[in-house]
C-alpha cells in the first residue's frame, strides 16, 4: 500500500512534467538559470507578458489576417500548379 502510493505520486510527477503551463510560469527563471543574467530573463517575461497582450487584444483580427493570408498564397501556389501542369500537356 504504501509503495504503491509513491508509485502513483512518482508517475503523476512524471507524467505532468510535460505540461505546457507549468513551464511557460517558469520561462524567465529557466532563462536566467541557464543563461545566467537577470537582464536576459527580464527581457524575456516581458516579451512574454506584450505578446500575451497583444494576443488577448487583437487576436481576433490577427486571425482573421493569417487566414486572408493562407487563402491568397494558396490561391497563387494553386494557379501555379494548374499552369505547369498545362504546359506539360
């Protein structure tokens, strides 16, 4: 009983180090750990903290952009494809 308790408490540390949210709290520490400068690891929570908002403000829009964008370049690859494959007709 009591093996299996830290059994299940060894896999659940496992298994949730994986966790995307965990490590995007700790980047600036992780940054200023392997780096070793305050100053790199304070650019990067800010850099963090603008694009958060930024995304939170204008991510709709952004979207919106990124899928005109997608059409418009799949739009051209596509036309390209129909006229190479014409001329070797």
């Amino acid at each position: 009983m009591f093996i299996k308790k830290y059994l299940v408490l060894l896999l659940l540390v496992l298994l949730s180090n994986c966790a995307a949210p965990g490590t995007a709290l700790l980047s600036p520490v992780i940054t200023g750990a392997t780096t070793k400068s305050a100053h790199q690891a304070s650019i990067s929570l800010a850099s963090s903290l603008s694009s958060n908002h930024v995304i939170k403000h204008h991510g709709e829009k952004i979207k919106k952009k990124m899928i005109e964008n997608n059409k418009m370049i799949f739009n051209y690859l596509s036309s390209i494809h129909q006229n190479k494959k014409l001329s070797f007709q």
